[in-house]
C-alpha cells in the first residue's frame, strides 16, 4: 500500500513569502507528526494530531507557523512569512495509534525541502 | 531535558569490516531508544528499538544503562548498509516527542 506522502516535494520561496506544506498519511492513521530537520542536524518535533486534534504544538518555532488537519487525514503546515531560517527538511510521519514507541511504529514521508531565499 | 549524542559524524569501514555506531544519552528515566536510518533517496524508518532486542540486517543495539549509551553494531558490514543513521530517544511515561541524534553517516567501501 502507499505510505505516507508529502507534496511538493522541493520548496524555493522569496523571504516573506508563505508557503504551505502538505501531508498525506497512511489512511486510518490516528497520529500525525510534523518534523524539521536543519541541514546536518536529527529530525526535530514541530506538532502533534490525533485525528483532527492538535494535542502538542509546542515544538513550533514561533507563530509564523501553523500546522491542520481539519478532517482527521491530510495535514498542512503553512509558514507565514518565511525566512531564511526556515530553510530545512520538513518530515511528517504517521502512526496507527494514538502514540508510537514500544508498540506502534511511525512511518515517515519523504520530506519537502523549503530553501528560503 | 534528554539528549541524545552520535559522535561520528561520518564512518568509513571496508566491506567485512566490524562497525559500530555510538550513541549516548543523557535522561535521568527510563528511555526507549530507537536507531532509524535512511538510505541513499529513501525515507526515514525504524531500524530497530531497544525493548524487541532484535537483530535487523544484522545489525543489534544493547542498551547500557550503566553508560547511558545505545550503540549500534555490526560484525561484517556490507556496502548496502551505506546510509545515515539515527538513534532516537523517547522518555519515560508515554512521551511521544522523540529527541534525535544529528545522525552518522556510514560509508562502505568495496
């Protein structure tokens, strides 16, 4: 079956301009994340949905950004007037549960490269 | 807050070779530790978690505690095993923000 896409896949954008990213899950998976991952660095949290909930955006670098999931599957985060410390891999991952760890496993896209230029 | 250290930046072995990954952590509970990799154009995905104690592609990965180190090893590396690898920490008490290491990447050679 598909795993989890992620579109468009590569990003250039002027600074200040807004961009939006998009996710689709596995479908039927409950949890959904949004991760960025800096050039040389580990992936790291941005957001958290179980079905159309955000339960944790706490990893959001500030309030430029802004993540949905309005019905529960696909998931956009849009960044508001980027900059060029925007630039970096964005990841959404997917999981069947309500969490992931010991027993269930997350399941990551391939990732949209923002640059910001 | 936890942390999770690769110290290698990049590993080169000759093929045949024994590799080992290191990863250290600092987190005063009791972690689940994860290594993820990702080759060549692929995506990230689980290679293996510390509480199934499995060998995937040969690869295994014994949590220390004592050293607060998760380190990822191979007897005979292959030139496929060529790729960047995570280690990944999830703390206690059912987190589900994981902390990444900024990787290794291991290089094969012929």
């Amino acid at each position: 079956g598909a795993g989890v896409s992620q579109s468009p896949r590569y990003k250039v954008a002027k600074r200040g301009q807004d961009v939006a990213l998009r996710c689709d899950p596995i479908s039927g998976h409950v949890s959904l994340f949004w991760y960025q991952q800096a050039l040389g660095q580990g992936p790291e949290f941005l957001t958290y949905f179980q079905n159309e909930a955000q339960l944790d955006k706490s990893g959001l670098p500030s309030d430029r950004f802004f993540a949905e999931r309005p019905e529960g599957s696909v998931s956009t985060l849009k960044i508001q007037r980027t900059q060029q410390e925007d630039s970096a891999v964005y990841l959404c991952a997917s999981s069947p549960g309500q969490t992931w760890g010991e027993t269930n496993e997350q399941f990551f896209g391939p990732g949209t490269r923002l640059t910001v230029l | 807050a936890q942390r999770v250290t690769q110290p290698e930046k990049l590993l080169s072995v000759f093929k045949g070779a024994p590799v080992e990954l290191k990863c250290n952590y600092s987190y005063s509970g009791s972690p689940e530790l994860f290594w993820y990799v990702q080759y060549s154009r692929q995506r990230l995905q689980l290679l293996l978690r510390h509480i199934s104690r499995e060998s995937i592609k040969g690869f295994t990965a014994d949590l220390n505690k004592g050293e607060t180190s998760f380190h990822l090893k191979k007897p005979f590396a292959q030139e496929e095993d060529s790729a960047m690898y995570y280690c990944a920490l999830l703390a206690s008490g059912g987190s589900y923000i994981p902390t990444f290491g900024r990787g290794t990447s291991l290089i094969v050679h012929p």
